[in-house]
C-alpha cells in the first residue's frame, strides 16, 4: 500500500492523496491523521500530543525522512550565470526561484547502505550530486503544525557534551531536548538514528561580492549563502571593506542593502578599519550602539590602501575596548612586502610564486607578534584572523598560555593543502591558490595547524571566502601583485574539518562543534541564541551523516567559481539536513534556498566571553603613582593605590615588588597568636622552639599524686 506521501521523481513531487498541500520549507508533506494499527481506537483524528516513540503504523511508514530515497533521477546542471566579470546581481531575481548552477557531491548518493537495525553500516559510495529545487518564500503560519519538526533518534552534539535526544522545533526555535517528548500533534518527524545532530556552522569570515583589484569576488549574498547552507554553515559574519577615506557608516549600509536582499541564512557583519581619523572614530561608536556592530578588522598589510600605522592600531584597540567591540586584525608587515614585492618583480618574478615570495611566513610571525604585543599594552581582546602558518600560529598559542586574550582561527584552505600548488607549472593552477596571507609551502602546516584547533591554540576554523573565477585570476597574468587574492571554502569547511579533525582522530565530536560553531558564537556574543543545541536557542541545526563519503570538486559544488582548491578531496561526513531557523534548507540532497530569507544579526557589545576578564584585569592592575610625601624614604613601605566605583584603596606592595617579609618573632615567644586565657592551653600552638626551651618548660610542673588504694590494686608509681 502507497503511503500518501510526497514522492520525489525527476526533480517534481507529486502529493497521492487530496488532503496533502505544499508546506514552504517543508516540501509536500502535510501530517495526516495517525491511525492506530487496529482496535476499538482506531482513528484518530488530528490528535492534539504525541510522545516521541513512534505508534505501531508509523515505524514501517516510508514518510520517515531518515530513509533514503534508493531512486532519484539526477538533474543535468545547467550553465551557471555569467563567470567572466563581476559577480552577478540577483536583486532582479524572483526570489521563489534560484538558479541552477553545476550541483555539489551531495551528501548521500544513490543505493548507499545506510542503516540496518542497530549496526552501522559503512561502504564506499557513489557520489551524488545536490538537486536545487524551486522553494516558495517561508512565511511565519504562527501556532501552525507546518512550523513544527520533531528530529528523533540522533546523538545530540554540544561544545561540551554527547547525549541521545530528540529535539522538538516550533516556529523556528527549539522547544524542547530529550527523550519521551510531549509535543503537539501534527508535528513532522525527521529520523536520525545513526547521526549526529550539531549546531549549524558559524563562519567566522567571509568575503561575498566584495571589490578587489578591479573586480568584484564572484559569489554574492545570494550563491554564497546558498553554498554555505549545502555544507551546513548556517550563519556567516561578512567583512564590510570601506574605500581609504570613505565613510564606515556608508560603507556598513551598502553591504546591508547586498544581504538583505539576497542573504538565505543569517549573516553578521564586521567593519573593516582601513584608515584612521577622529571621524572614524565617532563612526565606530554609531555602529556599535545602533547597528549591532560588534566587531572591527585592522590591517598590517596592503601599504598605501588598508595599512594602519602601530600608532594607528593603538589607537584603534583603545577605542574598540572603550566601546567593548572585538578588534580583528589581519596580520603582516606590509613594508617588509612591498620592499620584497619591487625585489622579485625588478628581478623577472611575475608569476603567483611571487606571491608566496613576497610574504614570506616569518612577516606573518612578526605582524602577528606586534598585533599582540600592541593590544596588551591597552588591554584590548584580540581575534588573529586567519592565522596561515605554523610560526603565526605559535605566537598565538605562546601569548594565550601567558594569560593574554588572544584568538585565532585557521582557514579551511590552510587545513586541507599547501602552497606548492603555487608553483605549479600550469599558471591557472597556480594563480587560482593564490590569497592572503598565503597557503604556506611547508606540507606539514596542515596537520600543525589542525592539531592546535584541537587543542584550543586556535578557536574557529573560517573559510575566509573570496572566490574568483579563472578568466578574473588572469588578470594578473604578467604580474602577481595584479592576481585577486582569494579562495573559495564557505561551502566545504565543516567537510574539510571534519576530515582533518574528526574522521582523521585529532579532534572529538565536541571539539569539531566548537571550533566549526560554538567558539565563534561567543567570541562574537551570539552565544546562546546559536552555536548551541539548547531550548531556546535558534533552531540552526545540522544533522550530520557521518558514514557518507563525498568527493570535493568544482564540478559539483554550489560556489560560482570555477576551481576548487580542494578538487578531488574525499571527505567522510557529510550534511544530511541542515535547518536554518527550522526551515529546512537541505534535506537528503535537495537544496531548497529562499533568496532574501537571512536576516542580520545585531550584535550585543562587552561580549561576557572576552570582557569579563578584561574588566576584572583593569580593576587588579590599575597602576597609581608612589606618595613621596615627607619622611624618610627607607621608613616608608611603598603602596599601590587602586581606585575602585571611586573609593581609594591601598595594596600591600607597590606593583612589580615584592611584599616586605614579616618581622621575625622574639625569642622568647614561642607564638604569634594571642595568649588564650589564664588556665587554658590553645592546641594551636606549637611546642616546639628552637632556642631549645619549650612551652612544657615554662609550665611548673605538677606534684607527684600517690594513689594509696586504686581500684583493682595497690600502685607502683604516681600519675602526672
């Protein structure tokens, strides 16, 4: 008997029976009444609750999401949008429809073995191309069944713990977490028994159709997005790029204007500071306190463009921790690389090794070293974004273990390959690993770098998007510096990780959570609402597969561009659904997108996560001048006055000198406690002197008491 269901074939669904409509979102799966197996309670109509073991129909029911669909007719993908110049404006597009580009390896491939009983069963599989199917704009129904999932059977993954739980979704929220849940009636079921159910990726930085070089990178708001979404990244935090000189507001409400428009999944924004002035220092106030701007990148590098002076970052720290923002910081010595770039250049280097020549890792090291002194010197939280070397990575690892707060976070590229690949003799090859800081030629860094994520020597792994298609690449072909720096990764960073990390034994389930979600969640102050599993929070959820085996390729994924750094990479795990505020986003290899359907994250300043201890650092360690006010100076114990809520108060020492030691006691005391009183002796004290005379020395001694008759015989001698 067919179940009236939704049947997916050739791209269309079909609803079999009258009463089934399209659910936005959800696809054509409207719950029917439950009907018992029989009995005087036979049906059942629309019943109000449910627990979360499944009635006796429904466990041989084919509408249980967690089956696979053994048959699916591959779509042939269509010719992606223009890929020569700028990236594509999609404000013009019906939002209802997405564009087909060439389709991704999807994360379940036709006649895999999936499941059977309790036993896990793994085989190579396949690969499978992700289908993008129409989807209708999502619309909020309010207390309605079509805005209720319940995920049943999965191991639920946080930053700090594994447990079996189900989790019930409603109206883009998580309601509850655990097991035997009483949930509404009506609400659909996705089974995943078998997988892991994580909170939806974090992207700690992107570049979407940003200007660069005279182009503009070829993924926007729109397909950028979407990619993140088909590798289960549900929020991503862009990087606004003001012109030198141009206005941070104006240039903030521009790249609001490109997201609103086209952004599927929630996105944030950070502010890049690319000049310095008292102009910009009163628009750095305004984005922190009326557009939830939170955070600020500074550059080291990009002379005569981007490039702040140490004066300038100091100023610039100061006043992010005034305003209680996160200041970023793009680490190298961009004088050392434009002397290096006119060196190679006046020597015949044009090709994309000049790149790598020309930034050198030890200029990373050192920009990363000032980067951190500087901020230390004001107090100021520091986030190393991205950090490409072993050596970077050091500095960060060396400054975090003397208690300074540092982070850092390792790209996707950096994870999964080197900067060989820029010497290639094919100059597209070469040209299109070009980006910045460069992949390091060392082979090991990959697997340095991994490591220290899984230590928490760097907290986020970030893709650090900023694609460009081959044809944009070439026109630096007869000279590096005119290469546009970028590589793609938005949609192949939790599959990198998961590979380097997970699958690969570096990392544990709870570590990936962190470093692909959590950590970011609240270095930037998202935190709770995502990077958790919990009630409450934004229903972001993936649900990850990890007996899929996937194969990276230009061919297959959803980014515009027409490379991959990561071609031919197989990655065990992959995304089966990915829910975006409780819609689902993808499911079994079915994007469903709507264009427009993010929404801008404001972004609370004095993340707790990082200000916490800065405030409790500024209170013990506010230094005050020595009071050399009359008296002879070797009489005078030095203080430290500290001022705390406007009370003075005096410290024992002055800073960075040691406390005087107390005065030795005489030596006729035994002890520098008080005297107990007359007739008692404190046990406290010590009997001990080393003068030789004890306090039983002191103490007359007592009379000797003969006992005459003691009981049970006469005595031999006398009780003390």
């Amino acid at each position: 008997m067919t179940s009236p269901r939704r049947t997916a074939l050739n791209g269309r669904h079909d609803v079999t029976d009258g009463g089934g409509g399209f659910i936005p979102g959800m696809g054509e799966n409207k719950q029917v009444p439950r009907v018992l197996s029989g009995g005087f309670f036979g049906y059942v109509d629309d019943a109000f609750s449910q627990r979360t073991p499944e009635l006796p129909c429904e466990r041989g029911e084919t509408r249980a999401i967690g089956r696979s669909q053994q048959t699916r007719n591959e779509r042939r993908p269509a010719p992606d949008a223009d890929r020569s110049g700028r990236g594509e404006s999609t404000g013009d597009r019906d939002p209802a429809v997405t564009d087909t580009p060439s389709s991704r390896t999807g994360p379940h491939t036709q006649g895999s073995t999936m499941f059977k009983s309790d036993t896990q069963v793994t085989e190579v599989i396949e690969v499978k191309q992700v289908q993008i199917l129409d989807a209708e704009p999502w619309k909020d129904e309010g207390d309605s069944a079509q805005n209720r999932l319940l995920i049943k059977g999965g191991q639920v993954v946080n930053e700090d713990q594994v447990i079996h739980a189900d989790v019930y979704i409603e109206e883009g929220i998580i309601k509850q977490v655990g097991l035997n849940l009483i949930t509404p009636g009506g609400a659909r079921i996705i089974e995943a028994k078998g997988k892991y159910v994580i909170p939806g990726g974090v992207d700690t930085q992107t570049h979407f159709q940003q200007p660069v070089a005279g182009t503009v990178s070829c993924d926007d708001f729109y397909t950028g997005t979407r990619a993140a979404l088909a590798g289960g990244t549900t929020t991503v935090l862009d990087v606004v790029m003001p012109e030198r000189g141009e206005s941070l507001v104006d240039a903030h409400d521009k790249w609001a204007g490109w997201a609103e428009q086209k952004a599927c999944c929630d996105y944030g924004l950070h502010v890049g500071v690319t000049w310095w002035s008292e102009k910009v220092k009163l628009e750095m106030a305004e984005l922190v306190s009326e557009h939830g701007v939170n955070s600020f990148k500074m550059f080291m590098a990009f002379k005569d463009q981007y490039q702040l002076s140490d004066a300038e970052l100091l100023k610039a720290f100061n006043h992010c921790k005034q305003l209680g923002a996160v200041a970023q910081v793009h680490a190298e010595n961009g004088d050392a690389i434009k002397e290096m770039t006119q060196r190679l250049l006046a020597v015949g280097v044009t090709g994309p090794e000049g790149h790598e020549l020309s930034r050198p890792e030890e200029v990373e090291a050192e920009a990363t070293q000032r980067a951190c002194l500087l901020a230390h010197q004001v107090g100021c939280p520091l986030h190393i974004a991205p950090v490409m070397s072993r050596s970077a990575a050091e500095v960060v690892a060396a400054h975090r273990r003397r208690g300074q707060l540092v982070s850092g976070e390792a790209t996707a590229a950096a994870l999964a390959t080197d900067g060989t690949h820029q010497w290639n003799r094919c100059w597209r090859h070469a040209a299109a690993h070009v980006t910045c800081p460069p992949l390091r030629p060392d082979p090991a860094t990959p697997q340095h770098l991994a490591g220290m994520l899984a230590n928490n020597d760097l907290q986020c792994a970030s893709s650090n998007h900023c694609s460009f298609t081959v044809q944009q690449k070439e026109a630096g072909q007869d000279d590096f510096t005119k290469i546009p720096q970028g590589v793609n990764g938005v949609e192949d960073r939790m599959a990198v990780l998961w590979e380097k990390g997970v699958a690969s034994g570096k990392m544990d389930l709870c570590q990936f959570v962190a470093a692909t979600s959590t950590n970011a969640a609240k270095l930037f102050n998202i935190y709770p609402q995502k990077g958790v599993i919990a009630v409450g929070s934004d229903a972001d959820i993936v649900i990850w597969d990890p007996t899929v085996v996937q194969r990276l390729s230009a061919k297959t994924h959803q980014q515009r561009c027409d490379f991959s750094v990561f071609e031919g990479l197989q990655c065990r795990g992959a995304p089966a659904w990915v829910l975006s505020r409780g819609r689902l986003c993808l499911e079994e290899g079915q994007l469903r997108v709507v264009q427009g359907a993010g929404r801008r994250l404001s972004r609370a300043a004095f993340p707790p996560f990082l200000y916490r201890r800065v405030q409790q650092r500024d209170l013990a360690g506010l230094p005050a001048p020595v009071n050399r006010d009359g008296g002879d100076e070797a009489d005078q114990e030095p203080v430290l006055v500290r001022e705390l809520n406007g009370v003075k108060r005096v410290s024992e020492t002055m800073a960075g000198r040691p406390p005087r030691p107390a005065p030795a006691p005489p030596s006729d005391e035994f002890h520098n406690r008080s005297e107990p009183a007359e007739g008692v002796r404190n046990q406290q004290n010590s009997g001990f002197a080393v003068s030789g005379a004890q306090i039983d020395d002191k103490t007359p001694k007592r009379t000797g008491v003969k006992v005459h008759a003691p009981p049970g015989g006469k005595s031999a001698g006398s009780f003390w």
